[in-house]
C-alpha cells in the first residue's frame, strides 16, 4: 500500500468507528486482569461509559506494564487524533505541492 491507500483505509474505517476522544482506564477489578480497557469516558460510573477495547494481560504473553502501555497507545490514536493528523499531513502536502517542492 502506498500512504495515499493508507490513509483512505484509515479514512474508511475512521467513519464507522466510535467517535472520540477516548481515555485509558486502569483496571475496573478483577474482571480486568490488569490491563484496564480504552473507554469513551474517564471514569467506569459516567453513565455514558463505553468500552472501545479490552486490554487484558492474562491471556496473553505480555506483561502487565505492556497492557498499560497498549492501552494508552490505543486511547491516543482515536479518530479526532489521527483525523487531525491526516489533515495536517494533506494540508502540508498542499503546500509542498504548491511550492514545487513534491520532487
């Protein structure tokens, strides 16, 4: 895939996703198993809580820390993020264009 494609299957994909922004939430209990999940909220009692992902440790090979750190990276690429950075990727790629300066 050349980026063009790239970015219009992030594009696509980006339109039936859950909207943003998202948060990374520690374990709610032992239902958890440690990594906690990505949610729509930043906390487990707001009544609009929505769960994105499930970040567990224990049913996989990776470690607890490492869930943590999924979760967050997860939680940082929701669909406003990575729609602000295509946008600013096309806007800059506008402007090179514009410049002559896309050789």
């Amino acid at each position: 895939m050349n980026l063009a494609e790239i970015i219009a299957a992030i594009e696509q994909a980006m339109q039936s996703a859950t909207p943003g922004p998202w948060y990374g939430r520690g374990p709610k209990g032992s239902e958890s198993f440690g990594g906690g999940c990505v949610a729509t909220t930043t906390t487990y009692q707001d009544k609009d809580f929505k769960a994105i992902a499930d970040i567990r440790s224990h049913s996989s090979d990776i470690s607890l820390d490492q869930a943590d750190a999924n979760r967050e990276y997860i939680a940082a690429c929701n669909p406003e993020n990575i729609a602000a950075l295509i946008s600013a990727y096309k806007s800059m790629q506008s402007k090179v264009v514009a410049h002559g300066l896309d050789e």
